[in-house]
C-alpha cells in the first residue's frame, strides 16, 4: 500500500542522508495537490525554494504558473516536487549519490498522490522517470508511456528563461498537456464534451 504524504514528509524531517544537508537551510518536500491528476516533478530547489521551503516560488516558477493557463490547469490543480529535497550549492547539477539518496521519497510520493500524468521538467527528472540517458531536447513534444502513467517532457522553466528561442516550445507542449489531460479524462469517461 502508499504511504501517505505526511508518513513520507516525517520520514524525511532532519534527513542527512546527503552532504546537501549540511548546506540547506529547509529541505523542499513538495506542494499542491494531493490527488492531482498531473504531477509536476523538478530537478532541485533553487535560493528561492531552500529559503521559502517550497518548491518552484522563485522566478522559474513564476514562469511556470504562467504557463499553466494554456493547459487549462491552476497552480492549486497540480502537485510539484523535485528530483532533490535540497538544494546544491550554488545550483549545480545533482549528484548521482544525491539522487539515489532521494529519489525514493519520491518515488513513494508519485505513489501517494498517484496521477494520471507526470510532467518532467528538464533532463534530470525525465531521466530519473524514463529511465532513459536521452536529453530533453530529444524527448520532449510527445507522450511516453511508462507503467499506467503518461510522461511528458517539457524544457525545465530556467532553461527557457536563459533562452528566449524555446518559449514557444514551451507554450506549445503547455498546449498539448491540455490536450493530453483531456483525452484522458474522455478515456476514464469524465470527459466534458
Ligand atoms: N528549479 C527546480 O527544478 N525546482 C524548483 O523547485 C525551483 C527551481
């Protein structure tokens, strides 16, 4: 059986299985939802995040929730967490003993909050999620199936806020997230048409 949200938020409290405990200020459980249809999964928390102990709160996502209106989804609608429950030092790439250290807490959140889709921001959530070496850039634009979930990738926020050229893209897979949340809840027969 899942584990509750709040069993797996009391088995992390103090975690100091990384060295990145020594660094944070709060550890970023996660936030939203809890039976969000779409889960939003991230790469780590930012200085915004270690601060505010919430993930996406700072300018990437602003960018975010900005976005989330062309998926005809709200902040309140989703679940967001990340890859890392702490943040790096000076954002730098997580570590492969940091993911592995973390990843099953949320591992046992996607089980909790059990969506129909997970939206993966950026390389290092969609490799942990589609157990694939393959970069974003290759991924995203499409629907992947893995288990009963559907997987889309999108660009992380950060990247196209350093690059303007793929705010369209952004907008686009936004685009066919609505669609995609659509067609699933025909599938499940909650369709409004
Ligand atoms: N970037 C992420 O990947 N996660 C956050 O929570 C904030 C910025």
């Amino acid at each position: 059986m899942a584990k509750s949200l709040v069993d797996i938020a009391t088995e992390l409290e103090g975690c100091c299985r990384c060295a990145l405990s020594e660094t944070r200020t709060n550890l970023v459980f996660g936030v939203g939802n809890p039976t969000a249809e779409v889960m939003f999964i991230g790469e780590a928390p930012g200085k915004q995040e270690d601060l505010g102990a919430e993930p996406f709160i700072g300018a990437a996502g602003q960018y975010l929730n900005s976005l989330l209106a062309l998926a005809g989804l709200k902040r309140e609608d989703i679940y967001i967490a990340n890859v890392l429950k702490c943040r790096p030092p000076e954002n730098r790439d997580p570590l492969v003993d940091e993911i592995e250290a973390c990843t099953p807490f949320l591992r046992e959140q996607v089980k909790a909050i059990n969506p129909e889709i997970l939206v993966t921001l950026g390389n290092f959530a969609t490799r942990f999620i589609l157990k694939t070496d393959r970069g974003i850039t290759g991924l995203r634009g499409q629907v992947h199936i893995t288990g009963r979930f559907s997987v889309l990738p999108i660009f992380h926020p950060a990247a196209a806020i350093y690059d303007s050229n793929k705010k369209a893209i952004m907008e686009d897979d936004f685009r066919l997230l609505g669609r995609l949340i659509a067609q699933r809840r025909v599938e499940r027969g909650s369709g409004q048409l």
